[in-house]
C-alpha cells in the first residue's frame, strides 16, 4: 500500500499508513482477536510528516479449520491453522548443541515458520568423526527460511554463555525459546569413571543447563510465549538406571530438576518442561555409542523437532512437564510413526530411563545378580568345555582374526559366562594375529562381559544386539565402554557365519 492512501482499520479511518511497513512492526504475537501497533502517520507521499502516533487496531480474523484429515504421513492436516503453522514466525530461539543433531533439528523445524535461531555450540572447524559446525547449520537454518546467528559457545563457560546472549538480544531484541541440548555422555560405572569424565558430565549436563537459563531468563519474561525446554528425561528412581552408569544418570537428572525448580519459581512466566524420546535416535553419537547397524533401530530426529515443536505451541500454563516424543504427537492426531524410523518396520531400540513395567525389569536385573559372581565360579565345573555352542562360536570367531582386526581394534575382552558349557572366556585383539580361549587372558582384560551363555551366542550371531542386551541388563560391561563398542563391528563381520 503506498504512503498517504487511508485505510480504514477497525471502523476507523486512518490517516495515510503505509501498510507493510506497519505490518513489520506489528508485534508477532498477541491476542488472537486483535493486534496492537503504534505506527508514525504520514499525511502523504511527499508532503509533511507528522510527529504525533496513533495506537491502530489491526483486527485478525480467524482462519476457518479444514475438516480433519490424514495425510500420507499420518498427520491430521486439519488441527492447526494457518496462524499456528507459523508459530515461531519472528521468534527468537536460543539452542545450545545445534551445530548437529537433534538440536539442529529443532532449529531447522523453527526455521521453517521463518524464527530466529541463536546457534549456541562448540564446533567452528570440521570434524571428520562429527559433521557439522554452527557455520553449516547457520546456512541450513537461512535456507530454510530462518534467521542465524552462529555463536561458539562451551556451556561450560559462563563468559561464553554471556556474550551468546548480549549478541542475541543485540541482533534480535530478546529471546522467546530456550532449548538447553547440549550434552555429554559416559556409560561407564563408578570405578571405570575418571573424575574428568565425571567434571565433563556435570559441568555440561547440569551446570551448563542451570547456566544457561540463568543467563536467559530476564529476557525470556519479556517474551509472551515464553518456553524453557531441557532434553532430559523423567526422573525414573529404579536402580536399574544407576547401577551401570551413575554419574551420567546424575548429570542427566540434574537437567530434569532444574525443570522441576525452575516450573515453579517462574511459573506464570516462563513455561518450564522436558523432552524426551521414547526410542533412541539417530545422531552422530549414537553411531559412536551404538557402532555400525545401530541406525536400524532407531528413529529420525524429526520426531524430537515436531514433538519440541508441539511444546512450544502450549501456553505458560503448560509447565513443569516430563514430556515423551511419541506421546504428545499422538496428542496431536499423528497416528504412523514408521515416518520416523530410519528402517520402517524394524523393532526399536529403547531409550534409557525409561520403562514401562519397572517391577519386571527390577525382577530380571536381581535375578542377573541374584548369584554373586565369586560363588557362581566355585559352582562352576573346573573342566574346560570342548563343545557346544559356545565352544563353536568361538571356534567361528578365532577363524575370523586377522592382523586387521587386531590393528582395528587393540583391546583385549574377558567374557564370564553363567549357563551350560559357561566360565572364563577371552578374546585377545591386541597380539599379533589375535587368539581366543578358555579362561582369563594372560594379560589384563580391556573389557568384561558378564551374561549368559545363550545372550552370548544370540550377541555373536546377530539376534541380539549389545546395545539392546546392555540396556536391558542382560549384558554386564566393566572396563573401556569405547573398547566394548568396537567389538560391534567384529560381531556384525561374523553375523553370516554364526
């Protein structure tokens, strides 16, 4: 609309406003019946400003909703509207950890509705084991249609964590949306934990997530949609959840309580909740985690982004919530979740901390236990085993070493095995051409494996995946958990031969 043609808003006639101009100045989010905007009246193109504003109601109507119906993907085309489509339209949003995965994600997915994206991580130079820096996602995210700003941030660092923000709210004029992601990880027990580890988790974890919404929230109670969301899960107590990793546990817990304090304190301010997944997901670190094939049982990160997404749409009363991906997107009239899997179809793998019948779980973990390990070996016959399954699968495995496998992997595994034709057994891929046998390795083992004669042979052949045995107890890991990844791939070389 050119300067100096009247429009008439509300009832009213107005002096000449230019109307695009007044429609970027409009605030983004509002009432729904009605905006808003103080915009400086013009008497004409050319002819002499005036100094005086008038406050314009710039009434919206509201969009009629289609009739309710499934697209391909399962979604219910007809439960938002277009208004709400475009949420985040104008919003700033500040993710730690989007340089790649699911905070990238979420960054993407809010991108789409034209917001802008704070990108709050650590890699500014390529790593080729880590794709992804701030840089590449901050031109993903404009391409997507959003707004970047690329900031190098260790949550670790508060200075850093400072500065993010001041540039932030410099470029943008406030913060609407904080996702703490960033995360470290360590799945080992207490003893195979060094103290950097353990400083490496909490720092990042807890301090990091408490650090970071310190930092944002006075600007986060300027903003009329105000969300706090942490990528933690629900603070499940049963022991299964601690005894193998237990300060990850912690660290990760730490996140969740800053949810449960944080809900309160600012209640009717900021919305506070977590976000978790129901199944693990595909990133760059569970490939480090799971090892080759891990994929197949996992779900895209696009589950993670439309679940946050979902989130954010909630009011401020929506707060201090343990949320599950798949839960909240079955709220929202999604019904096929195959469009997340990375293999449609395939069974899931779990996520930690959660289970649906902890008692059973509680159950099959004690009965792992209920033999301590030293009076389980006296009731073991001293003969060694010269067949069956066991015995045979090793025969298998020995056939397969080769100078590679040892120079690809270097550490050496000791499995104590409960059942028929169990005991000590090793598997040594540090000497040259490699060797397996019965009883304990004549060096110190790297890793040891505690399960079942019949898990083993179901691990060895590919109907049973270590990450699936280890997260569900079968399998017990002391030692190197790096180390213990790495023999995924020997045992995926071997599938078609066992």
């Amino acid at each position: 609309m050119p300067a100096g043609v009247s429009v008439k808003v509300s009832g009213k006639e107005n002096l000449s406003l230019d109307g695009a101009r007044a429609a970027r100045q409009a605030p983004r989010f509002g009432p729904r019946r009605e905006r808003r905007t103080r915009a400086k009246v013009l008497a004409g193109q050319g002819l002499q400003r005036r100094s005086r504003t008038l406050a314009l109601e710039v009434p919206c109507t509201p969009l009629k909703r289609p009739p309710h119906r499934l697209n391909n993907e399962g979604r219910d085309e007809g439960a938002f509207t277009r208004r709400e489509k475009a949420r985040l339209a104008g919003c700033t949003v500040f993710i730690t950890g989007a340089s790649r995965g699911i905070g990238k994600a979420i960054a993407l997915k809010a991108a789409k509705d034209g917001a802008n994206i704070v990108i709050a991580a650590k890699t500014t130079h390529v790593n080729p084991k880590l794709p992804g820096t701030i840089f590449t996602a901050a031109e993903e995210i404009e391409a997507a249609g959003g707004k970047a700003l690329p900031c190098a941030v260790d949550v670790r660092d508060e200075q850093q964590i400072s500065n993010a923000v001041e540039k932030a709210v410099e470029r943008f004029g406030g913060i609407d949306i904080l996702v703490n992601n960033a995360s470290a990880i360590s799945l080992t027990n207490t003893l195979e934990t060094p103290t950097k580890r353990v400083d490496l988790m909490m720092n990042v974890n807890t301090r990091g997530t408490f650090l970071t919404s310190k930092a944002c929230i006075p600007y986060l109670k300027k903003s009329k949609i105000a969300h706090i969301l942490n990528l933690s899960p629900p603070l499940n107590l049963n022991p299964l959840w601690f005894k193998q990793h237990c300060a990850y546990t912690i660290a990760k817990y730490g996140m969740s309580m800053c949810v449960l304090g944080m809900a309160e304190e600012f209640k009717g301010e900021i919305a506070v909740n977590a976000l978790w997944p129901k199944t693990a997901i595909h990133t760059a670190a569970m490939d480090m985690l799971g090892g080759s094939g891990i994929e197949s049982q996992c779900r895209k990160v696009d589950i993670i982004a439309d679940a946050a997404y979902s989130i954010f749409k909630k009011p401020k009363t929506f707060t201090g919530n343990f949320i599950i991906d798949e839960n909240i997107l079955r709220e929202e009239g999604i019904k096929n979740f195959d469009i997340y899997a990375i293999k449609p179809g395939h069974p899931l793998l779990p996520d930690f901390f959660l289970d649906e019948h902890p008692d059973t779980i509680t159950k099959k973990m004690e009965s792992h236990d209920a033999v301590p390990e030293l009076k389980e070996k006296k009731s073991q016959p001293p003969p060694k085993p010269r067949s069956g399954a066991v015995a045979e699968t090793f025969r298998i495995v020995k056939d397969s070493l080769s100078d590679d496998v040892v120079k690809a992997t270097q550490a050496i595994y000791q499995f104590e095995l409960s059942g028929e034709d169990g005991g000590t057994w090793f598997l040594d891929l540090k000497s040259k051409g490699g060797n397996v046998g019965y009883g304990e390795p004549s060096d110190q083992a790297d890793v040891v494996m505690s399960m079942s004669t019949e898990d083993f042979v179901k691990m060895f052949s590919g109907k049973l995946k270590p990450t699936m045995a280890f997260m569900s107890g079968k399998l017990k890991i002391k030692g190197n958990m790096t180390l213990a990844i790495r023999l995924e791939k020997l045992m995926n070389q071997m599938n078609a031969r066992l």
